[in-house]
C-alpha cells in the first residue's frame, strides 16, 4: 500500500472516526487530524497511541511521517476561528 493508506489505516486502528487532511511538507506525510476518540484523551495520550500504530504498521517507513497535529472536533472548530 502506499503511504498515506497505510497512515491512514493506522490512525483507523486508534481513531476510527478520524478524518485526516494530509500534506508533503519536506518530503514527509504531514497533517491535522481530526478524531471525536481524542476528546477524553490529552495530547499526550494522543500523541503516544497514534505514534505507537504508525511504528507498529509503517516499521522503518515511519520515518517518512511528519508533524501529526490531533484534534478533537471542539478543538479543531476553535482553532479554524481563530485564522
């Protein structure tokens, strides 16, 4: 598979509600993604379950992922009034 399918599959595995808007930024998969399953979580939970997955599925491949900014939807909808 390529690699945002497998990204993406990954953050399913955590996520599965998640949306995911992704981008190239210097060579690497980055991107927001947006989950109702982040709300309870705090960043770090988030942070640590996601990165988790995208190790255990990607292996070595996921090196090519890039900053991953997770967001419940409240905090997405505060972020998007704020630009």
């Amino acid at each position: 598979m390529a690699l945002q399918a497998d990204l993406e599959h990954a953050i399913h595995a955590v996520a599965p509600r998640a949306t995911m808007q992704p981008k190239r930024v210097n060579g690497r998969l980055s991107g927001l993604v947006i989950a109702e399953e982040f709300d309870p979580m705090t960043h770090l939970e988030r942070q640590r379950a996601v990165w988790a997955k995208i190790r255990e599925e990607l292996g070595a491949r996921a090196t090519k992922v890039g900053v991953l900014l997770q967001y419940s939807p409240e905090e997405a909808d505060a972020v998007a009034d704020t630009e």
